[in-house]
C-alpha cells in the first residue's frame, strides 16, 4: 500500500497537469475568439461591397484577385470552422474544469487523512 505523502505527491502532480492543460485550452479558445471577431469584421466588410468592387487574396508577399463570392463563401467556411472548434474547446474547458475540482478534492481529502494520522502518532 502507498503512503499518504505517496499519494498527495500523486495527486499534486496530476493536479498540476490539469492545471496546464486548462491554461492551454483557455489560450486555445482566447485565440480562437480572436480569430472569430476578425472574421466577423471580414464578413461585415464584406456586406458593404458592391458587385464590382475587387476583392485581393494575400498569397505569400503578393495581393492576388479573387471572385468575391469565393471570398465570401470561404469566410463562411472558416466562421463555420471556428464556432465549432469553440464548441469543442468550451467542452474541453468544462471537462477539464470538472478534472481539476477532483483533483484538488482529492488533495485536500489526502491532507485530512494525513494530518489525523499525524494527530494520532502524537497522541499515542
């Protein structure tokens, strides 16, 4: 059987993982809100544009013409994109989130545990 120090050691080092990996989904869905605003504002630009005005596509150092409607339509496809993958990163987050409760009930229970223990030892 493992030792209470063991096991709060186990605990505080999943704990720590968890907390990593919450701080990188909450990095991950902060870029994600940044690119979901930037395309809105693309979207709501490109509401204002009439039949004939040109559209350019930045392609490595060079603007390229592009059909308005396939720069439209590819906006969409990446908005699309984005609010899914948000979707995915909230439920990660919340997941994660739930892990991590978990792991810091189960650090404090340990550190009960052990400090009766401890009690115990001394009053013996």
């Amino acid at each position: 059987m493992i030792s209470l120090q063991e096991r709060l050691q186990k605990a505080t080092d999943e704990y720590k993982k968890l907390e990593q990996d919450l701080n990188s989904a909450v990095e991950n869905r902060q870029r994600l809100d940044a690119q979901l605003t930037e395309n809105e504002q693309v979207q709501k630009e490109f509401s204002t544009l009439k039949p004939a005005n040109t559209v350019y596509k930045l392609i490595g150092p060079v603007l390229v013409p592009q059909d308005q409607a396939e720069a439209k339509s590819n906006v969409q496809k990446r908005l699309e994109f984005i609010k899914s993958e948000i979707k995915r990163v909230e439920k990660v987050l919340k997941d994660l989130g739930e892990k991590s409760e978990k792991a810091k009930a189960e650090i404090v229970h340990i550190q009960a545990l052990n400090q009766k223990q401890q009690q115990a030892a001394i009053g013996e």
